[in-house]
C-alpha cells in the first residue's frame, strides 16, 4: 500500500518535472486566427510572417524557446475566439495571445485577456477601438483611419472633389467610412453616395452600378483584403466604371501584394493609401522577404502586409521576452511594449505609449509594373501617423 502510493507520487512528480522545465524554458504564444474558409489567407499569412522571424532571428530569445500554438476561428466567429482564447490561456499556459486577422475576431478575445492580464499582440485586425477594449492589447498592424485620412487628403491635393464610398459593413469599414468623409469634408470635398456591403459573400454588381449612376468623379473603397478586392475590381471593369471617367481610390487592402497578381492589369495606375507594400525599397524589408521565402513553402504565395505584421508582432514578443524574461507578466509586458521603437519591414514604427496602437507612415502607392510583375509602388509618404481614430 505504502509503496503503491509512493510509486503514484513518484510518477507524479516525473510528469510535473518535464512540465516545470518546459514551463521555465518556453514561452508559448496562442495564435488565433483565420485558417481556412474565405479568409484563410490571413492566418496564414500571419503565421508565415511569424515563421519567417523566427527563422531569422532563431526560436530562442533570452534563453527561452519560443513556441506557436495556433487555434483556426475559420472566419468571422467571435464566440469561437474567445472559447480559444480561455483554452489557450488556461489550459495550454500560453503567455501571449496574438494573431487576429478579423475585427470580430479580436474584439471577442479583450475581455478575456484583460481578466487574466495576458498581453494580446493584434497582427491585423485594424478598428480603430479594438485597442481601447483592453489595457493589454497593443497593436502591430495598423488602423483603418491611419490609412484612409491619407487618403482623402491626396483626393483632395489631385483635383478630386466627388466621392462616392463603398464599404465592408463592419467594424474597419465603418471606421473607413467614417474617418474618409470626416478628412475629405474637412478640406472642402463632397460625398454624393454611401454604401455598405455585407462581410460575407458580398456580390458588387449592384452597388458598382449605382455609383456609375450617381457619376462620381472617384469611389473610395474599403474591403477586407483577398478575394473580396478581385471581385471589386472584376465588377469595376466589367461595368465601365473607368471608362465613364470615375477613378477607383482606396485603402491598400484592395491592391493587397497576396493577390495582386490574380486581379491582372487593369489594377495598373491604381493609387492606394497603406502602410506596408511588398515592393517597399529597404534593408529590412529585402531581409523579412529572404526569410518568409526561406521559412514557408513557396505554395504559400507572395507575402502580404499581413505577413510583415506577423513578422513584426514576433519582433514585438521578442522584445518583451528579452526585457521581462519569461515569467510573462501582463502589466510588465505591456509596459515593455509602450514607446517600443523599432524598424519594421515596412519602415520605422512605434508603439503609441497612450493607445498601444502603431505610429508609421502612411504611404501613397500606385500599381505599376516592377521587374515585369504588377507592385504597389510608394510614391509619397506622410511619416510618424497616429490614428487618428481616437
Ligand atoms: C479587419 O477585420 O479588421 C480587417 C480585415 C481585413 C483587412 C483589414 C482589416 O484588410
């Protein structure tokens, strides 16, 4: 008896041993994203950017081994988020949340990780408010208002003075929306139509024909990067919106890198506002694009804004890795985070100390051809942007 219950104790301590070491000696980060379904591409192209800093940089940081454990949402499902998010942090000890491609997605998971103080890195999920809904979130990507006011101030600057806007109807799209009109009103230009289009399954022909109606000089446009940005375009086309003189102008979620390729040449001259752009000329991009091409299956296609921002949100965990060590603690990590300055792929960024939102510029790309392939190529930039959201 004596010795059976010794013999339980024994093999207890044997399995909590590799356990404690493994505790002390790694640092697991929970990615909850979008693998599969419409918006697929997202997780992917995050978890391909993480891939491709951990392979750059190696998967140990102050003597800890990092460790992905990703959870698919297989698309907009905010219930299924924040079920993921409690497993990940109960059950898989997971010291940091990140990933996020969708706004939903991202919203579900604050309140969750403001009760357990993990800190929660956003890789794209960009309304503007998903940062006010915890002290632990930071984000790495962008906000939608960040890159529209940019812009509107270029329509304004180039003769445009009519605008029709189309938009997602949700969360980014309305923050497209919204911060669009405010800048273009602001300096004088006019809305002469509105739009909403539904965050699944969208068909634009409709909508593409009421703003041929209305003979707008331009259309601004929001849409969740992907497929969604192919049928846009493909309606555009097809309807002779251009050829009746109405410019297509947009945030670059639209012209995103991952795709470009497939929506063909007539996306040639088309001028975007964004923040990152495969094409973007400097060191530590050429670095970030040898390494996603070194740690991914060339299956995975051309890397997108979303894949810099997985890159970057490893730079981000890094950092606090290094300055916290890894015994992750919330408040410590997020103070790490606050005025963390560094170079991304797409150029010099900041976490904002007050919002935990990124400060970066906002480049002005037109669609060109670069080596005999289709690029966003920057032509103007407006450094140091705050969202201007808040
Ligand atoms: C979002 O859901 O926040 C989102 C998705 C796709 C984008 C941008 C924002 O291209």
């Amino acid at each position: 008896m004596k010795n059976a219950i010794l013999r339980v104790m024994f093999i207890g301590l044997m399995a909590a041993v590799p356990f404690a070491t493994g505790a002390q000696n790694t640092v697991k980060v929970g990615v909850i994203a979008e693998f599969s379904g419409p918006f697929a591409a997202y997780g992917e192209q995050i978890e391909a950017g993480m891939k491709a800093y951990m392979k750059q940089h190696g998967d140990t940081v102050a003597g800890k081994k990092i460790e992905l454990v990703t959870r698919d949402t297989k698309g907009p499902a905010p219930e299924v988020a924040k079920r993921f998010a409690q497993e990940l942090i109960t059950r898989d000890k997971v010291q940091f949340l990140a990933g996020f491609g969708l706004t939903p997605n991202a919203m579900a998971v604050a309140s969750v990780v403001t009760e357990a103080k993990v800190p929660m890195i956003v890789s794209n999920a960009a309304t503007s408010a998903i940062t006010t809904r915890s002290p632990y979130i930071a984000r790495v990507s962008m906000t939608i208002p960040q890159v529209s006011a940019p812009m509107a101030e270029w329509a304004l600057k180039n003769g445009i003075k009519q605008v029709y806007t189309v938009v997602a109807d949700y969360g980014p799209g309305i923050d497209a929306e919204t911060q669009f009109t405010k800048s273009f009103k602001t300096g004088g230009g006019e809305i002469v139509g509105t739009l909403r289009t539904p965050l699944q399954n969208p068909d634009f022909s409709a909508a593409i024909q009421r703003v041929k109606d209305a003979k707008p000089q331009a259309v601004f446009v929001f849409l969740p990067a992907g497929e969604q940005g192919i049928g846009f375009v493909k309606s555009f086309n097809e309807r002779g919106l251009a050829q009746a003189g109405i410019r297509l102008i947009a945030t670059g979620d639209i012209t995103d890198d991952h795709v470009l390729d497939a929506m063909g040449d007539s996306t040639l001259g088309m001028i975007t506002s964004f923040h990152y752009s495969a094409a973007h000329d400097s060191p530590e991009n050429a670095a970030f694009l040898k390494a996603y091409a070194a740690a991914n299956d060339p299956k995975i296609g051309k890397a997108n804004f979303m894949a810099a921002a997985g890159y970057d949100t490893m730079a981000a965990i890094y950092e606090v890795v290094r300055k916290v060590g890894g015994d992750i603690d919330g408040d410590k990590a997020m103070a790490a985070l606050k005025g963390y300055k560094w170079v991304s792929p797409r150029g010099p960024v900041m976490i904002d100390p007050e919002t935990r939102d990124i400060v970066q510029t906002v480049y002005i790309r037109k669609v060109e051809k670069k080596d005999g392939k289709l690029a966003n190529v920057e032509f103007d930039k407006i450094p140091d942007v705050k969202d201007p959201g808040k």
